[in-house]
C-alpha cells in the first residue's frame, strides 16, 4: 500500500486523501440521519419561546451537498488522473467539478422532494367544505343535537361531529355534503337537496 500510495502524482494523492476524508464525512452523515434525527426542528418553551430551525437540506450550500461535492468529485478526479495520460492530467480537475457539482446539485434535490413528502399532520376542518361523507351516528334535524360522520379526507379516515339545517333526521348510512364547519363541526346536507 506504501509503494503504491509513493507512486502516484501530487495530483492523485490530493485527490486520494481528499476523497477518503469525504467519503467518511459523508457515510457518517448517512448514518446520523438514518439513526437520529440530524437537521430538524428545536422548540424550547419557557419564559419566552424560542424556535430553531436546523440545516433542512433545501439550501445548495449544506454541509451535506458540500461533502458530496468533494466525495464524489475528488473520486471521479482520482480515477481520471489514473487513466489520462500525463498531458490530460488537467482534464481530471474538469471532471472532478463537473462531477462534484452534479452530486451536489443530486443531494439538493433529493432534499427538496422529500421535503415535499413531510405532513405537518394538522387536520383543517374548514378545507372539507364540498367533501362527501356518511352518517355514522345519525344526525338530529335543525341543529337541535350532535350526530357524527364518517369521511377519507386529507390523506386519512375522520370521524366527525356533525349538524344540519333539514327539517328531518339525518339517518346512518345517508350520503351527506359538507356545506360549512363550525366551532369543529361540520355542517352537512343530504346530496342533492338544498
């Protein structure tokens, strides 16, 4: 391993050893963010409130594009010096650059849809106006008492307390419409009635 690492050009150890020192910054990158929860979210409350947003991987320059930049730039620069001739050994800083900067802009990216993937998981009644439903517990007319409803909305099945303005009794199993929500309960109508 000596002999082999004293063979190579100036070129080629830079390269080497800036790629082995990425590449370990970059599996140890992997491995927090697979096993903890490396770039989130802090919320600390108590006299006053404080929130801290982390690194959240939409901005080009992170640490985490960067150590791809060099991981896989300095590799791609490593391998081309090995291949070109001593006249192309300028070629390899080329590469390197254009490589290092495709993986970063790949990490960006990626970031970015899976940020697209996160749900803050807060339920928004008042964005289920128009929503088909079922009666579940049948709903007493005018308003004078709470029945509830059953719905697939915002990624999830809800149950929900509902009312309505018919003259009649909504029974179990009628198909209703959500025409409005109030105070967390929604307001519904059979189809096609007004």
């Amino acid at each position: 391993m000596k002999e082999w690492f004293s063979n190579l050009t100036v070129m080629e150890q830079i390269y080497f050893w800036l790629a082995i020192v990425s590449t370990v910054f970059l599996i140890i990158q992997i491995v927090l963010m697979c096993f903890s929860s490396f770039g989130g979210d802090i919320d600390v409350d108590g006299d006053g409130d404080i929130d801290v947003d982390t690194d959240s991987g939409v901005s080009i320059f992170t640490v985490k594009s960067i150590t791809a930049f060099f991981a896989v730039g300095s590799w791609a620069g490593l391998l081309t010096c090995a291949l070109a001739s001593d006249k192309l050994q300028w070629l390899s800083i080329i590469i390197a650059l254009v490589s290092g900067g495709a993986a970063m802009t790949a990490v960006v990216v990626a970031f970015r849809l899976m940020l697209k993937l996160q749900c803050n998981g807060i339920f928004q009644i008042e964005k289920l106006v128009g929503t088909k439903a079922t009666v579940y517990v049948s709903v007493p007319p005018t308003r004078s008492g709470r029945g509830k409803i059953t719905l697939n909305a915002q990624g999830k099945f809800m149950e929900l307390d509902a009312v309505t303005d018919c003259e009649e009794r909504l029974p179990v199993d009628e198909q209703v419409e959500i025409v409005s929500t109030e105070n967390e309960c929604a307001v519904v109508r059979r189809i096609g009635k007004e």
